[in-house]
C-alpha cells in the first residue's frame, strides 16, 4: 500500500507525505505507535525509504515525506527554498500528522533539516539518526562542481533504461558501477513528450544546495539534546573522522558505519541500513518505556 496525506507548510506549500505499510497493531500505554519521519536528501523522494519504512512500521507509524521543491510536493518557482522553510515545513508535518515527539531519520540534506529541527524543537523529536551529512562547510567549489554536473545531464533521457546506464555506469562522478545509483535517479524520473526528465529542477536544487554548503553547523548539532545516531556508508561523502568528531559533539551521540555503501546508505545496502539503524531504536524504546 502507499497511502498519501497532505501537510501545508510553511508559506502554504502544499506538502505530500506517505506511509508504505499499515501501522502496528500493538500500541504504547496511549493508544499510539511511536511516531517516525523520515527525510530524504536533495534530489530524492519519500519512495525511496519505502523499504525502511516497512520494516519500521512493525512497531512504529513510519511517514515518509516528499520535500518542498521534490517528489509530488509543491515546487514554487520562486520558493523559497531557505533552511528555515525546509525546518519550518517538517515542523508542520510533525504537528498535523500528530508525529511527536518524533523519530527524525535523514539522509542527507534531510539529515540537516531533522538536526536543525531537534535543535529548535527540542519536544518535538525524542531521537535522531542522521544518515551520510557532513557538519562542516563545503564550500564554493563544491557548488561549482554541482553546477557543472547538472549541466552534463544528457537530459531528456530516451528511456527509464537509459537513465540507468548514465547514472550507474556512465556518469562521471561514477568511480565504479554502481546500480542501486541507476536505480535511485530512475525513481526521480517522469516522462515528457520528449523523453524522461527529472521531477525536480535543478536550479531549485541549487538554490536549495546552495542555503548549506557555505556554512558549517557544528554549533546546531551541539544543540541536539536527543539519543542520535550518526551512520556513514563506508564508501560515502561523510569521513570516518568527522562522523565520530560528529558524535563527540552530541551530547548524546552514537556512531555506526555501513560497509559496501555511498552515499546513499539505506538505498544502497538495505540489510546493512537496517543492522545498524534497528538495534538504536529498540534502545530508544527502552529509554522512553
């Protein structure tokens, strides 16, 4: 099953969130599931936790939610596509949805945005896993070489197949094939009458990209006052010593990495996503029975 329901947020944005499997038949002491969002990165989509979201729906009430600017949510042209919109929009979803306190689980840019929440909305998030996003700035030429690589897009793209090939074997940020890659940008893909294209566009994503890569949030996290887990893929964008400089910062940190995987951990390595992610949250079940 995949049911949708509609948040508005910020600025009235129209805002699609799903849940992949029915919630749990056993309930806490009031009646509810504990509650789980999860947010994906730039570029991504709530389907792409589907996965995650059914195996977590044995005990919780698992939504996904498609991000302003992604997925079947709003894209206004002129956004805005500001930190505090994206926050301000998953603080509305808590809210109506009645997740809270909360479950945050990001990846990504949406690690950020789950981070930044928990630090301003401490009774709204009771835990926080924070999957593959680096604290420190990035920096202009990162943005440079986004820009550049959106432009070497083939766009549009013949078939579904096609857009396999290019993002799993022929890109060039590629090292070495990497299918569950193919499989992602598939995901994000509509057909046009002129072939695919992304359902996202890229100079939102920039504009987006562009509200983070400057500025290090290391003060933000030292904010977060929840039990969070930081996981990186073995292979990904976040280093083994920031990630564990990360989990010193937290007050309540802890440190799992994923091996086999990107940057896209629990796309990429679902089982190994699962290992780690799991035993954390039967531990923060314990804590709040």
């Amino acid at each position: 099953m995949a049911r949708r329901m509609d948040v508005t947020g910020a600025d009235g944005v129209r805002l699609a969130a799903w849940e992949f499997a029915d919630p749990p038949k056993e309930r806490g002491e009031d009646g509810s599931a504990p509650g789980v969002l999860l947010l994906h990165g730039l570029m991504g989509r709530a389907s792409h936790w589907a996965g995650t979201a059914r195996w977590l729906a044995e005990r919780h009430r698992a939504v996904a939610l498609d991000q302003r600017g992604h997925g079947r949510s709003d894209k206004p042209v002129d956004g805005p596509y500001t930190r505090e919109a994206y926050v301000d929009d998953v603080e509305a979803a808590v809210e109506q949805l009645g997740l809270g306190p909360v479950i945050l689980i990001g990846h990504s840019m949406g690690a950020l945005t789950a981070w930044q929440l928990a630090a301003g909305r401490p009774d709204l998030v009771r835990a926080l896993v924070i999957c593959d996003m680096r604290a420190s700035a990035l920096g202009a030429a990162s943005q440079r070489e986004w820009t550049d690589w959106f432009r070497a897009w083939p766009v549009p793209f013949a078939t579904l197949a096609d857009v396999r090939k290019w993002f799993g074997e022929d890109d060039p940020w590629v090292e070495r094939p990497n299918p569950a890659r193919g499989e992602f940008f598939a995901e994000v893909m509509a057909e046009r009458t002129d072939g695919w294209r992304p359902v996202f566009s890229r100079r939102q994503m920039l504009t987006s990209r562009e509200t983070w890569v400057y500025d290090a949030h290391w003060e933000e996290l030292a904010m977060v006052r929840c039990p969070t887990l930081v996981v990186r893929g073995l292979d990904g964008e976040l280093g083994r010593a920031e990630a564990q400089e990360m989990v010193r910062v937290l007050p309540q940190g802890q440190y799992a990495e994923v091996p086999e995987a990107g940057h896209l951990v629990h796309y990429d390595q679902p089982e190994g996503w699962r290992a780690v992610v799991e035993p954390f949250l039967e531990e923060t079940a314990r804590v709040y029975s």
